[in-house]
C-alpha cells in the first residue's frame, strides 16, 4: 500500500494490483462506480500498458488523470496523454494504452455497454520506439 501512496498519479484511488498477465508491466484498477456503467481508476505502473484490444457493442472513453502515457490505435502513430485529455474510443476499433517508459499513468475508463476482445500483444520493439 505504501508504494501506491508514494506513485499514484492521480487523486482517484489506485485500488488492487491487476493480474500480471493483465498488462506488460504492472497495473491497478479501482471500480469508481457502475451506476450509470461501469468507471474504473486505471493506473499504469512506468512502461506498463495493456495489449491490442477491441470492444465490440459499444466502446470505452479514456480520460487522463495523472502522469503521462500512450494511446493507440491499429494502424496510427500513437498519440501521447497527459491530465485531462479525452479519448472517445469507438466500437470496434483496435487498440491499446498505457504508460509512458518514465512515467506513471492514470486514466478513467468509462465502457459503453461493450464486450471487450483481446487482440494479441503490442510488440516490445513497437512500444520502445516511443519517447
């Protein structure tokens, strides 16, 4: 608990150490709420993200809340995150997100009534390449 204290980014709570085959690199999530959907806290530890993903019957908004990280979608240059910027992510658009190499990373998760289709792993040599 006292290394989520020292590294949590954002003023939401970290809440539990995600499964390590959740991400490259550890994460958090905390459920916020799930009355009007499902909100999560999603904290990246440094150089952690998820992989290649798709949400199919909806989609999912991102908000950054502390730190800085990645977003990117299949096919485009990746585009940097800091607090308060949004992305609006929809469905069926493959994808991935996380933390920058140096830095710790929050974001709000909103999903929008979808079912979530892991798409295989962003390659190492990929991530790297970022600044």
């Amino acid at each position: 608990m006292n290394e989520q204290m020292n590294n949590n980014p954002s003023v939401f709570p970290m809440g539990d150490r995600l499964p390590e085959d959740s991400f490259t690199g550890g994460g958090y999530l905390a459920q916020l709420t799930d009355k009007t959907g499902p909100l999560f806290n999603v904290t990246f530890e440094p150089g952690s993200h998820n992989g290649w993903h798709i949400h199919h019957n909806g989609g999912q908004v991102l908000i950054a809340a502390g730190g800085r990280g990645w977003y990117q979608e299949w096919g485009k240059e990746a585009q940097e995150l800091h607090p308060g910027d949004v992305v609006d992510i929809p469905a069926e658009v493959k994808h991935w997100h996380g933390a920058a190499k140096d830095s710790w990373f929050s974001h709000l998760a909103i999903l929008v009534g979808s079912d979530t289709e892991e798409a295989g792993a962003v390659s190492e040599e990929d991530y790297n390449k970022l600044p």
